[in-house]
C-alpha cells in the first residue's frame, strides 16, 4: 500500500484514492477518486468541502445500486447496507 504523509491536498486537484494510505493529510477543496481498487485508509486527516469521484468498478457498483433502489425490498437493503457502523467483510 503507497503512503501518503503530511500533505495538503487543495483546489482542484483529483487525487487517485486506491491502495493509499493517507496520514495527517489535508484535503481542502480536493476531489477525490476511487476507482474501486485497494480499500484507502485515512489515518488522522482532515476534510474540507470535498468532492468524491468514482470510476470504474465502484462506479459500477453505485449505478447498480442506483438502478435497482427502487425495486421490492432495494430501499431498506441500501439502507441497511449503508447505516452508521456497517461494514461488509470479503
């Protein structure tokens, strides 16, 4: 995993997000993109009016959710999928 340390990310910068470990970082005004790669891990750093992107597969993977939230039973599975301190194991 790439290590990123003590970094001001700022205006207008796109910043790749995959497979990075991001350490007392700050993004002010930064986009962020994951395009659906190695999990980023951000250790001790700050955000300011941030933007996030996505690509690729974890594009994909929002657009499925996106096109079938509708569906029976779609709405309370991304509800349940997404609620504060969830997180789904391989």
């Amino acid at each position: 995993m790439e290590q990123v340390r003590d970094r001001t990310f700022n205006e207008a910068e796109m910043v790749d997000t995959d497979g990075k470990l991001f350490t007392k970082c700050h993004f002010e005004n930064a986009q962020l993109r994951y395009s659906g790669g190695e999990l980023p891990i951000f250790d001790n750093c700050t955000f300011a009016t941030i933007g996030w992107f996505f690509d690729g597969a974890a594009l994909r993977t929002i657009q499925l959710l996106q096109a079938n939230g509708n569906a029976e039973g779609g709405r309370p599975f991304i509800e349940e999928l997404f609620r504060p301190g969830h997180y789904i194991k391989a």
